[in-house]
C-alpha cells in the first residue's frame, strides 16, 4: 500500500509542477506589464523591480497554488484513468476513500500554508510595497540637477552648481524668505537623505546668513539637515490581528471582505477533494469530453461564489459556501465514484 501512495503521489507532483511552473510564469509577466505603470512616474532600476517582485510573491502563490492543486488533482487521476490503471486497483479492492486519505495529506499541507501566506504574510508584505512606491514617488519629486535654473525646493529655492557621481551635488545654494526674515545658504556639497519616511536636504561645510529690517546674523556649519520638507506618509506596520481587524470603518469594511473570501480559497483544496474524484475517476470512452468542462467549471463556480456572496453575506459566506460546495459535490461523489467501485 505505501508504494501504491507512493505511485500516486508521484503521478499527481509530476502533474503539479508541470502546472505550477506555467501558470506562475503567467502570472508573474503579468505583474511585470503591471509594474512597467510605475516607471511612468518612478525611475526603478533592476533591484528595485525585484523588490517589488519579491512583495507579491505570496499574493501570487495564493492565487495560483490552489488552482494548481485542483486541476493537478484531477489530471493525474484522469490519466491513471484513461491508462486502465483505475480499473485495475478498483479490481485489485482498492477503495475511493484510500484515494482521498492519499490526497488529503497534500491538501491539508497546502491549506495550511495558504492560510499562513494570506494571513501573515500578506499584511506585512502589502505595507512593504506600499510604503516603498510611496517613498519612490516622493524621492521622484526631487529629481535635481546642475543647471543654470533654479529648482523649488518645499519652501526653497535651490540652485545646483554641479552634480558629482556619487549622486550628490556641489557648490548648492539655498533661498528662503517670508514676510518678516529671508535666509541665504551656501553649501559645498549636498545631498538628499531619506530618515524613516522623512526627506530631507544634508549640507556640508557651508555658511549661512539669516537678515530682516534690524539684524544681519551669520552662521558657519559643517553639517546642516533642512527637515520637515517632505514626508512619504508611509503606512504603520501592524500585526497580522490588527491589519484584518482594523479599528477604522473603512478599512475594517475593505479588509473583512477579503478576510472571509481568502479564508474560502485557503479551503479549497480540501473542499474540493470529492469534486476531484468524481471528476479524474472517469470512463473515458463516455466521460473524455466532459471531464476539462467540470475542471474549470468547478474552479469558476467556486471562486465566483467566494467573492460575490462576501458583499450581500458577510461572515455567513463562510458557511453558506462551505455547506452548499459540500452538500453539492459529496452527493455527486457517492453517485458517480462510490456506488460504481
């Protein structure tokens, strides 16, 4: 009996990865299409896209895994089928339920990790992303340069003499005035910091003059931060427990809906263990051309049921669709699989 698990664990991973591999490579050239948008408004060099790449990688494997599992599940049952291997292990007093207690030690696994991809490594990995688009937009809106113009600077007007190739500049004057006092900054070298989301100017062996109506006042520096020029508004890290249960209405109201819906998709490998039978175990002289039509059906009716209900059901989805998949394809199951072997 081992090697018999063992014959049908390696058909269904042959299965999987063959699967896998493509449906990944899909997915991430169409995140790459999505990541080419930002270059519109970012500079992004080679380190950075794979930054970016490297944050969704659990979105990613959230989306494809599950899928994988199903249509691997059934193609490597299918396959056993249309070889007469089936029938000759169903000869040999093999039962259904030995081919679900085989697969239902992969599914449990990757339920498992699914719920932890989604759960924790979802909130840390979109704050992440999101934090760094940000701080790149923001360090877009400095994109200085030596030129016989001046730049606006936050309150500033900036002035660049030359610009050095360890991306700082030189010879830089700064300008300010209000109603009441004008400063006046030199500057040998300069360059842009970024201190935990805030953006700020660093000055170097300077000198500084500060007048109004009454009082000149001079200033030497070797070091001089201008602060508080821009900040990237970046989002707090929370826990796991804090990111889906915001206390803030809207986001509570945003995050709940995809709460109850991944925790559905974290399910469905499990969940979909008698549709996998009932479909892979097949005769193939009368069910060929039915089999890829239940596949994708069962994918698009059970993901289409897991996001749609969220919005009218709330928490009730969770149980509506778990009972109602169940209640559908158990029956299915013992009709088609367990009355006939």
């Amino acid at each position: 009996m081992d090697k018999l698990r063992r014959y049908i664990i390696s058909n269904f991973s042959l299965s999987f990865f063959s699967i896998f591999l493509p449906l990944f490579a899909i997915a991430s050239v169409i995140f790459m299409i999505k990541l080419a948008a930002f270059t519109a408004y970012i500079q992004l060099n080679a380190w950075e896209m794979f930054k970016l790449y490297l944050f969704v990688l659990p979105e990613l494997f959230f989306y494809t895994l599950p899928i994988t599992f199903f249509v691997a599940a059934v193609l490597a049952l299918f396959r056993l089928s249309t070889d007469n291997e089936m029938v000759i292990l169903f000869t040999l007093g093999i039962r259904p339920n030995y081919l679900l207690k085989v697969l239902m030690v992969p599914a449990l696994i990757l339920s498992t990790v699914l719920f932890f991809d989604f759960f924790y490594l979802f909130p840390h990995a979109k704050t992440l992303s999101i934090n760094f688009v940000k701080q790149k937009k923001s360090e877009a809106k400095f994109n200085l340069s030596a030129s016989e113009f001046g730049h606006n600077f936050g309150s500033w007007l900036l002035y660049i003499g030359e610009d050095n190739k360890d991306k700082t500049f030189g010879d830089v004057v700064l300008f300010h005035k209000d109603k009441e006092e004008e400063i006046i900054i030199g500057a040998k070298k300069a360059e842009i910091t970024n201190n935990n989301g805030l953006l700020r100017l660093k000055l170097d062996e300077g000198i500084g003059y500060s007048y109004d109506t009454d009082t000149l006042t001079q200033m030497k520096f070797e070091t001089l931060f201008i602060n508080n020029i821009m900040t990237t508004d970046q989002r707090k890290h929370l826990s796991a427990y804090d990111y889906w249960f915001h206390n803030e209405p809207k986001l509570q109201k945003i995050h709940t809906k995809k709460l109850i819906s991944d925790i559905l998709l974290s399910l469905f490998p499990v969940l979909s263990l008698f549709m996998v039978l009932a479909i892979g175990v097949a005769h193939v002289r009368h069910q060929k051309a039915y089999v890829y039509l239940f596949l994708f059906g069962s994918i698009l009716i059970y993901y289409g049921l897991s996001i749609g209900l969220v919005n009218t059901l709330g928490y009730y989805t969770i149980a509506v669709v778990l009972l109602g998949w169940l209640g559908i394809t158990y029956p299915y199951y013992r009709r088609k699989i367990v009355k006939r072997f």
